[in-house]
C-alpha cells in the first residue's frame, strides 16, 4: 500500500513536472561575436579605445583595461572623456605596483582606479576652464586647470588629444591615483 | 469491504487517473507540427544572425518590412509610399518630394509585391522595387541603406497591381494596370463605353544597371482587361513576359459576377526583344503624359521630384507579334515562370486545376499560327498546343507558385487554405499542408529566380483567428514558415506581421550584409544646409524664414540656446548629426511642431520646418537614445512677439548669469 502511494505521488510530480523543450543549447550570456569591440567596422571613426589599442604608447593601459574587462564598457556608446596615462606614466608607478594590481584578488580596486581616468560626457577642450572640478566615473572628483593654453588634470600634463566616435582622449604623463577615502 | 480495502481501490483508480492526467499534460502540439524539432529548425540562438533576409510587403500600410528567417525576428519597417513619423520620411522638408505625384502630394499608398534585383536570373542583392497599388507607382529600395531611393510613377495606369516584375538581369521592371481606363484626350467619357474606350498599359521601366536610376522606356497598349501578376522568361524564355488576365469579359460593374462569366481568360505572353527591335525602328509613339519622378540624393540626403511629360508607346494591334494571348481557366491570378524558363503556371483563382504551358510548344504554335482567333486584334493560340499539362485536383482556388532547385512547385490555395507540392514536369502531386488561414502569396528564398536557394517555404495568411492573443476586431496578419528539405513540408513557425502582407521575397543573409552601409561621410555631405562642425553651426534670417544650422552629437545640440525669433516667423531646423559612428542616430523634436520628429543617421543632414504659434520659450530636444546622457541632450528657442527688436542670438554652453550661478 505504502508503495502504491509513492508511485501515485511520484506519476503526480512527473505527470505536470518541467516540460523543458530541448532546444538548441547554446550559451547565451557570451556575445558569439566577441562582444561590440570586437564589431569589424573599418568605415566607423574608431571609439575611444580603439584609439588606446593603436597607439604603441599605450600598451600597459590596454592591458589593464582588458584585465578590468572595461574594453567592451569603453566601446559603448558614451559619452567619454578619457585621460590615458601613457606607458612611460604607468612606469613612474612603485615598483610592483602594476603587478599588483593586476592581480585577479585586486580587479576591483583596479577598475576603481581606471574608472577614475574617465569621465562619462564629452569634454571638448573649449569646454574647459581653469579650476574646473569634474566628478570621474569612480564618483572621485579630479581638478582641471588650464593656464596659458596648458592642460593639466591633477597636476598631470595633458600631452595630446584625439577625438574618438565616442568621446575624447586625452594622453597624460602620470597615472590619476583616485584620492584616499577617509 | 474494510477501510483498508477501499483506500486500497481508491488509490488504483487514482493511479490509473494519473497515469490519464500524464498523458493530458503533454505539449498539445498542432497536428501540422510533426515531430518535436520545429522550435530548434526556427531556433536562432540570442547574438546570432539568420540566414535569410525576408522583404515582405506592407500591404495597406504603403511599407515594406524585413524579417529575418527561419526566427521570423522583425529587424525594419521601411517607409516606401506612406508618411513614417518615425523616421520623419514624408515630414522632413529633404523626403516630402518623394511623396510627389501628378496628382500632388500622396501620403499612403497600398505596397503589394518587392521584388529584389537579379543578375543572370539570380539575386545580386542590390535593390527591391516595390509597387504602389493605389496611384499608380514604382519605388526602388536601395539594400545598401534599407531606403527607398526612387519613385516613379506611372501614367496611362488605372490601378498598378500587376507590379513590379523584372526581367533576368534587371534590364527592365515591368507594371501591368489593374484597371483599364480611358486615356489620352478622351477621357471624360460614359464608363458604359469601356469596350470602345477603356484600354490597358504594360509599363517597362527601364533600370540604369550603374546606378539602378528608373526611367520609363516604353509602353504597350493592350486592350481593356485587368493584369494581375507576371513573371519574366528567364534562360531560354528570356526576352519574354508574361502576365495573367482576368475580366476578359470587359464588365464594368459588379465584376463579381459578370467578371467570371467565361470559363478561360488569358496569359498575355510578351515577346519584349520584339518590341525593343521596333522601337529601334522609330515604330514607338511619342505621348503626352503628366507623370512625377522622385529621386533620393545620397550626397545632398535631399529628395527632388521632377515631371515628366511624354512616353513613347507601341501598339501591338498594328505591331505584329509582340503580343499573344494564351487561353487559362478561370481568372488566372498567379502566372509563374520556373526556373529552367520552361515552364509557365497560371493560377486560375476559382479554378480547381493548375495548367502548365510550355514555352516551346507556345513558340512552336505561334511558328504554325496554331490560333483559335482573335481578342481585339491579337491572336489568341489554341490551349492545347501550349499546354504542358495539368496538375489535377490540387486544392480549390489557386493563387501562386514558388519553386525549389530539385523541380518542385509550391502553390498557394486560398479557398481550401493550404500549400501543395507538386513535380513541375510529372504534374504529380507530391504533399499538402494546410495554412491557418487563407493564404495569399507565398515565398520560397530566390522562388522566382534561375536559382532558388530553398530550405523554407513561408505562407502569408489573411486570416488569423484561433492563432493569436485577440485585439479587438481586427487580429494580426501573420506568415509561417515550412521546412521544405524534406519529402514533406513542415510547418516550424508563426510569425505576425505589419500591414497585410502580400507578396515577399527572401534573400541570403551573405547577399546584402556585407555591403550595408554603416554611416554617411560627413566630409561627402553636400547638403546646401550642412554644418560640417560646430564652428559651422549658425543662425540665419532671410525675412521671415529662420534658418537654423545645427548641429547634434554626443551630448549636446548645437546651437541649444536660441533668441530673436519671432511669432510669424517659420523656422527651419537643418540638423547635421556629426557622429560617424554605426548605429548612432540623433532625433530632433520641438513642442507643438505639426509634422513629425526627425531621425538623422551619421554624417546625414535632415530638415524640420517649424512655425511658432505663440510667444514662449520652446524646449527641442533629442529623440533617439544616443547615449549616457541622451536625456541632457535639449535646448530652447526664445519666441517673442510679432515685431519685437530681441536681437537674434544663439549660444551653446555660454552662461550668461554668472551672478545666479546657472550652469555652473
């Protein structure tokens, strides 16, 4: 009797249980094309971090955004104004600094400080003025000056610009260290 | 019985119950859907393309749409012969001329057929053309853009159904009326006089194969009867056409019934190489016509229309041998040429049989005059000789046949609901499948070519009920597609669909991808109201028309601050989008504007004519999600009175009240 009960339950479960279709089963949550960086488009302005990726100066801030997985956010839509500290910037660092941080235990703390280097609008050199404080993606807020037609953020120099699809680039000579929180 | 005994009985019957309720729980599937595989063969996995584009007709909705097959995931809604307030098209002051006829501005039209351009009678995926049912016209859709670049409109034509077939390498895009009308400088005659005065007119618009630019080469004058469709020859029967007729009768009221009182009306075949060598001759008439030609420029992303005022004609009464007519049952509506050119099938609608004709056997009988007589002045060749044969008792009620690579046909069945195959030379029925409900057109991708590429048939039904959630009294028009790779059809998927769709065709993926375009060089821009930057970005008075140059990108419009425009001015907003990047469009809107929202692609310049109303201050603003800070992407225009000296000034970014801190 026992047993007839337990069949009975269990017809009852399955009868009216999943009826997963089988469908073809695919992975879903990875973009098959690699994501919208990955986009062939040679007739596009490039965005601001196909920029970064042609430019020989900039190797170690690529490798760092593809540490962060921040590639595929910089090739949104926008608007950015980034300031890419250059490979002789990223040198300037500690010793060890950079291997630390790109560390998989540490992406966090390296995402805050990219996302410090950006700033989500397009800030056009003539929109600039002297003092002007902007609040950076890491919701830190960095200083720009402008004194006799020279740029600096935080005291780096701006040493050149580009204008990306996407927003603006400007190459800088020290890496933006967010300030310390109290 | 104890207490035991009876639980004990209970619980059988409850377990036989059960055993009942598992088979009730399974997925109650429609008994067309054979097997469990259809959801994985119409399956396209999230980030992957389809395989085949599907241009499908509007209908009623004067548009053209693109589905992707086998999802049947709808990508575009193309505006072609109606206003679209979502694009702009027939708004923008560069679109309005693409609306232009010799009967004014026409905001709607009725789009039944695309048919996409072929090389050697295979795709090329360069342009669909499309035609307007309504007043009579042709448009050409550039695949490059997915924009309708060109329309042409066609006089002489009472109604253009019969509308738009080409020929195998797009040498011509032919248009058959629907409705014969009296033409020419008798035109306000009794419709009682329709035998004597009413005739009909094959338009063959000629396509430039550089630049696909229309133009209408000639006309045939036949006589008063309504085409319906056609097909060109292709291969062998390359250099003829061939056009179904119905109300051979000549009825000019309740066609119902007096239009259906023969048992035959007639394929009209068209020996076109024969028309173009008495051309060549000087035998066409020059006509006066009034006829409008609309052109998209890509440089200037402006639109003009221009119109025509003559057309060259022949007459096939006189001109011998251009024209024949083919005895078929029934008021044909499909006629169909299969791939090999061989073939021709005409579809009687109210029919219950399917004749094939041969075109050897019709060469050979117009070689011997094989005739039965005459109909108004054109030889008519005996069915016999033409016939290849008949496909008996395939449905009731005919209407279209699409083929397939391996000698298949797939003909639509209004009447009896439903798609039958059959072998184009056997005549043999091979397999039925019913469609939910009365299918009209139907589509195989590259059907109507040399090649069909296969794999899909796609039946597009009038009739929906019991299929979709209910909206009321009207319920969507929807398509569903059929595996045909094998033996039997099977029905995989049900998609709705915009407008009615009529006809469609379907095109390899492969075709058309790789050369989309993907943003409009700003440098290339030659609109006479561009800013090419915001440097050039500026506002002009010329009397009482403002011109305003702006300019929009990536967060911001300019100029966004707008003053010393007055009530009775008309204001002009040219609005240049800077972006060059894919999939970036900004829109533009302004309060109380009478017209519609612009949408601007990358590097495009686009115009919105405004007039004020009342004095205030008018917000603008960008309509198209571009960005983080899309919604920040705004503006105001100051209106001041009739006659106020508020000087005319425009800013972006400049703060004036440094005092109250604004801006800051």
């Amino acid at each position: 009797m026992r047993t007839l009960l337990l069949l009975w339950l269990c017809l009852l479960v399955i009868s009216c249980g999943q009826q997963k279709t089988e469908t073809a089963a695919s992975d879903v949550t990875a973009p098959v094309g690699g994501g919208q960086s990955n986009v062939k488009d040679d007739v596009s302005q490039q965005d601001v971090v196909k920029i970064a990726v042609n430019s020989t100066d900039h190797t170690t801030l690529v490798t760092a955004l593809q540490v962060a997985e921040y590639v595929d956010v910089l090739s949104n839509a926008g608007p950015f104004t980034v300031f890419a500290p250059t490979n002789a910037a990223f040198d300037k660092l500690p010793a060890g600094t950079l291997e630390t941080l790109t560390k998989p235990e540490n992406k966090d703390q390296l995402r805050t400080i990219l996302e410090y280097h950006v700033y989500v609008g397009g800030l056009t050199e003539n929109l600039i003025q002297d003092g002007m404080t902007i609040n950076m993606a890491s919701l830190h807020n960095a200083t720009l000056n402008k004194k006799d037609g020279k740029l600096t953020i935080n005291g780096a120099n701006v040493l050149g610009s580009a204008r990306g699809s996407n927003g603006i680039v400007y190459i800088i000579d020290a890496v933006l260290l967010p300030p310390e929180e109290k | 019985m104890d207490k035991k005994t009876i639980l004990r009985s209970l619980l059988v019957v409850a377990t036989l119950v059960g055993i009942t309720v598992l088979q009730m729980c399974k997925p109650q599937a429609p008994a067309s859907v054979s097997g469990s595989d259809a959801a994985v063969k119409a399956y396209v996995p999230p980030g992957q393309y389809d395989e085949f584009y599907n241009l499908v007709s509007g209908g009623f909705s004067g548009q053209m749409s693109v589905y992707g097959l086998p999802s049947g995931r709808l990508f575009r809604v193309i505006p072609v012969f109606s206003e679209d307030p979502t694009t702009g098209y027939g708004y923008s002051e560069e679109t309005k001329a693409m609306l232009n006829t010799s009967h004014g501005y026409v905001p709607w039209d009725d789009l039944h057929h695309p048919a996409v351009s072929t090389t050697n009678g295979e795709h090329d995926g360069r342009w669909v053309f499309g035609n307007a049912n309504n007043t009579p016209r042709v448009a050409r859709i550039d695949l490059k853009t997915f924009r309708t670049s060109e329309i042409i409109e066609l006089p002489n034509s009472g109604g253009n159904h019969s509308s738009p077939f080409i020929t195998e390498n797009t040498e011509y895009v032919v248009a058959g009326t629907r409705f014969s009308v009296p033409v020419g400088d008798k035109t306000d005659v009794a419709i009682s006089t329709f035998k004597e005065n009413f005739k009909g007119y094959i338009s063959f618009i000629s396509v430039d194969p550089k630049d696909g630019k229309m133009n209408i080469a000639f006309q045939l004058k036949t006589p008063g009867v309504s085409f319906d469709l056609a097909r060109a020859g292709k291969g062998p029967s390359h250099g003829w056409f061939f056009f179904s007729c119905y109300n051979t009768e000549q009825a000019y009221t309740l066609l119902e019934v007096n239009a259906s009182q023969k048992d035959k009306d007639f394929i009209m075949a068209v020996n076109w190489k024969k028309a173009e060598e008495y051309l060549a001759q000087g035998k066409g008439e020059k006509v006066k016509a009034r006829y409008a030609r609309n052109r998209y420029d890509e440089s200037t992303h402006t639109a003009t229309s221009e119109m025509l005022t003559e057309v060259l004609q022949l007459d096939p009464a006189v001109l011998k041998d251009i024209i024949y007519f083919i005895p078929c049952p029934k008021s044909p509506h499909g006629c169909d040429t299969d791939p090999s050119g061989e073939y021709i099938v005409g579809s009687g609608k109210l029919a219950a049989l399917i004749p094939v004709f041969s075109f050897t056997k019709i060469q050979q009988a117009i070689a011997n005059k094989d005739f039965e007589g005459e109909f108004a002045g054109i030889p008519v060749i005996k069915y016999e000789s033409a016939l290849h044969g008949e496909v008996k008792k395939p449905g009731l009620g005919p209407l279209h046949t699409e083929f397939d690579a391996n000698g298949n046909a797939y003909t639509s069945f209004f009447v009896s609901s439903e798609i039958v195959k059959w072998n184009v030379k056997s005549l043999e029925v091979l397999d039925r499948v019913p469609t939910y409900y009365s299918i009209g057109h139907l589509c195989v991708p590259g059907g109507p070519t040399r090649k069909p590429h296969g794999k899909y048939v796609i039946a597009y039904n009038k009739i929906t009920k019991d299929r979709y959630l209910p909206t009321g009294p009207e319920l969507t028009q929807s398509a569903q597609i059929y595996d045909i790779t094998g033996e039997k059809m099977k029905l995989i998927l049900d998609f709705p669909t915009i407008g009615e769709p009529h006809y469609a065709e379907a095109i390899p993926a492969s075709l058309i991808m790789p050369q989309s375009t993907k943003i409009f060089k700003i440098e290339e821009n030659n609109h006479p109201y561009v800013a090419k930057g915001e440097g050039q970005a500026k506002v002009e008075r010329k009397g009482n028309e403002v011109h305003v140059y702006m300019t929009a990108i990536r967060s911001h419009l300019t100029p966004d601050n707008i003053e010393g425009v007055r009530v009775g001015d008309e204001v002009y907003f040219h609005v240049t989008n800077l972006e060059q990047d894919w999939d970036v469009p900004h829109g533009f809107a302004i309060k109380g504007a009478a017209n519609a929202e612009l949408l601007i692609m990358p590097g495009e310049t686009a115009t919105l004519k405004w007039k004020p109303l009342s004095v205030g201050v008018y917000p603008f603003y960008c309509t198209d999600f571009c960005s983080a800070l899309h919604q920040e992407m705004q503006g105001y225009i100051r209106i001041s009175p009739a006659g106020s000296n508020v000087p005319l000034k425009y800013s972006t970014g400049k703060t004036d009240d440094t005092a109250a801190g604004a801006g800051r």
